[in-house]
C-alpha cells in the first residue's frame, strides 16, 4: 500500500469531512450507480455514447 493513503487516512481519523462533503460524495456515488445501471440495463440513449474514431497512423 502507497504511504501516501495511509497519511490521507491518518488526517480523515484525526480531521473527518463535514456532512455536507459526505452528502455530495453519496450524491456523485449514486449518480454514477445509477448512469452504469441504466447502461447496463440497455436502457442508456444511443446519442448518449461515445463511438471511438478509427486513429490515424502518424507520419
């Protein structure tokens, strides 16, 4: 494990975010939940997804 979670862990333990901070990362949470749900149900719109364009070779 990288260090650096542990002291981004160490300064949660000591300094916990707010409730609102909480609340908006649930919210993105369940956002993003949702979009892969829809997605994965079939239900997502067409115009809604990104087609990959054939890459050029470079000269």
């Amino acid at each position: 494990m990288n260090p650096l979670w542990l002291m981004r862990m160490a300064k949660w333990a000591h300094h916990p975010p707010s409730l609102r901070q909480v609340k908006i990362g649930a919210a993105v949470l369940a956002a993003v939940l949702a979009i892969w749900g829809l997605e994965a149900a079939g239900l997502w719109p067409d115009w809604a997804t990104l087609e990959r364009q054939p890459r050029v070779p470079r000269l």
